[in-house]
C-alpha cells in the first residue's frame, strides 16, 4: 500500500502519511505556519521583515508516494 510524504520548500518532511488527502492537509497546515511566521516576525521587526497580506505567496509544497517497505 502507497504511503505519501510532503517536501516543503525543498525539504522532505519526516512525517509519513496513510493517504495523499491526509499529506495535503499536512502541507496546507504548514503554509498557514507559514503564513503566521511571516506575520509575526512582520510585527517584530517590520524593517526587516517585509510582509503584505494581500501579496504574500506561500511556500509551495508536493506530496510524493514512497516505497513502504514495512508491508508485507
């Protein structure tokens, strides 16, 4: 059985997930995180930290299937 897996900004994450829709879910959540970060260091340091919440462009992230080899 497929399992799925998110890289986020070029990194793979280490969580492993069951279905491609839960994978999604887990990538929608870390953009919000995103998101959030971006804001909140905006709201620290606005000079440094440019933000604007009607331009702001997530990180993208994909969802690849691996090979689960615990399954027998």
């Amino acid at each position: 059985m497929p399992k799925y897996k998110v890289i986020f900004n070029d990194d793979m994450q280490d969580e492993v997930f069951e279905t491609e829709e839960d994978a999604d879910e887990y990538g929608l959540y870390l953009q919000s995180c995103a998101r959030s970060g971006a804001e909140t260091l905006h709201l620290s340091n606005p000079g440094d930290n440019d933000y604007d919440e009607d331009d702001y462009e997530p990180p993208e992230y994909r969802i690849v299937e691996i090979d689960d080899e615990d399954d027998d």
